[in-house]
C-alpha cells in the first residue's frame, strides 16, 4: 500500500500553486499602489524655493502681489524642520506651488521669539498659512510630506477659507456685576454648616475652598465696618 502522508520537507504541486498565486497578487497590489502615488520630483536650481524674511510689510507686499503667505517657522536643533527641508521644500511640484502662489516666509524660532510664542503650540516645525490679509487660514503641526502638502496648497489656491485649525477669535467680556442676594445666602448657609465654631475650621477640604473665600471676604467687611469680632 502506498503512503499518502506527506513526507517532512516535502511540498505538494497544489501548495507551491497557491503560494505562487499569492504572491503574484502581492506584486501586483504593490505595483498598482506605486502606480497611483502622486509622483515627487526633486526640484532644480530653476525652480527652487526662495525663502524671505518676517517683516513690517510682508501683507502689504501680499496684497499687492495677491499672494498668500506660507510661514515655515524651524530651530536649527530640529530634526524633523531639516527633513522636511530636504524632501517636501525640495520637491519641484511644492515649490512650483509656492513661487507660483505664494510668498514663502522662513523664521528661526530661536532669533524670532514672538512668532515663536505665538505659534509654539504648532512647533517644531510649524507651517503657517496666511491670506494676503495676514488672516490665518491653516496652521499645521510637525512634518508634512511632499503629497500632503502638494494637495494642502493646491487646496488653498481653489478656496482659501480658513481650516478646522484656525478657531474664530471670541470676544471676552467681562463678568457683570457681582453676587446675587441668594448667592450670598447661599455662602452664608455652606459656611456656617460646615464650620466647626468649637475647634476651628471646617470639616471636609473641599467644601472649605468656597467658604475660605467667603469668611475672607466677610471679615474684610466687618472690618471695614468697625467690627472688631
């Protein structure tokens, strides 16, 4: 009678098929995968970004130029503002971009305190886009990959509105008037039911904070008032 089993470090046809077939499907989703990704080329002498200075008339130079503003704020110790220098600012299509639509502004976060401070929550490095207003429509965090950013400034170009980045200045009023007569009473009941009038102080930490603000307060008045207890 003939064995069947398979023998150890023996391989069937039907194996090596569907291994076969496995990995022709492989290579064929990795091929369509780099066929369909934007393609980046490295850019020239001719097309290569020329980076300006912060300065008092930069919206003004904007305006009249109708260009955006695109702030590339970087520190020398960055790691990740030099890699972005040597693949996304290096990339033809990004600074075909920029030249074509906007004016690029690079800062040293370092020599540049203010926009530093006022941007340090998108650093390092931050990225920074400006209508020729100087209003912000996109503000990003970190490193941005050439496709990305390829499709964020094209993006911009066709509708400038500003991003889920940029939240809309809320103005601050101030408060109106102070405690309301049931407030006060309010206090009062919190602070003379927690008040402990034979040892001092009060019996739970968290109800005290009110009351410590609210004693203070009655204090200061009876003092004004000539009170002396």
């Amino acid at each position: 009678m003939n064995d069947t089993r398979t023998r150890p470090g023996c391989v069937h046809a039907s194996d090596m098929s569907e291994r076969r077939w496995l990995q022709a499907l492989l290579i064929g989703a990795w091929m369509t995968a780099v066929a369909l990704t934007p393609r980046v080329t490295v850019a020239t002498d001719t097309d290569v970004i020329k980076w300006q200075d912060w300065s008092d008339d930069l919206f003004a130079r904007a305006e009249a130029e109708k260009r955006f503003v695109i702030l590339d704020l970087e520190a020398v110790w960055c790691h990740w503002c030099h890699v972005m220098e040597q693949t996304t600012y290096a990339s033809a299509q990004v600074a075909d971009l920029i030249n074509a639509h906007y004016i690029p502004v690079r800062v040293d976060q370092d020599a540049n305190p203010d926009l530093a401070n006022r941007y340090g929550d998108w650093g390092w490095p931050a990225t920074i886009v400006f209508a020729p207003n100087g209003t912000e429509i996109v503000k990003r965090r970190g490193y941005i990959p050439p496709v990305f950013m390829i499709s964020m400034l094209d993006a911009i170009v066709k509708d400038p509105s500003p991003g889920p980045s940029v939240l809309p200045e809320v103005e601050i009023l101030p408060a109106s008037g102070g405690l309301t007569a049931k407030q006060r009473e309010q206090l009062r009941d919190d602070f003379w039911r927690v008040y402990d009038r034979e040892n001092g102080g009060w019996a739970t930490s968290i109800s005290s904070l009110i009351c410590i603000r609210w004693s203070t307060r009655w204090r200061a008045r009876r003092r004004e008032n000539g009170c002396t207890s």
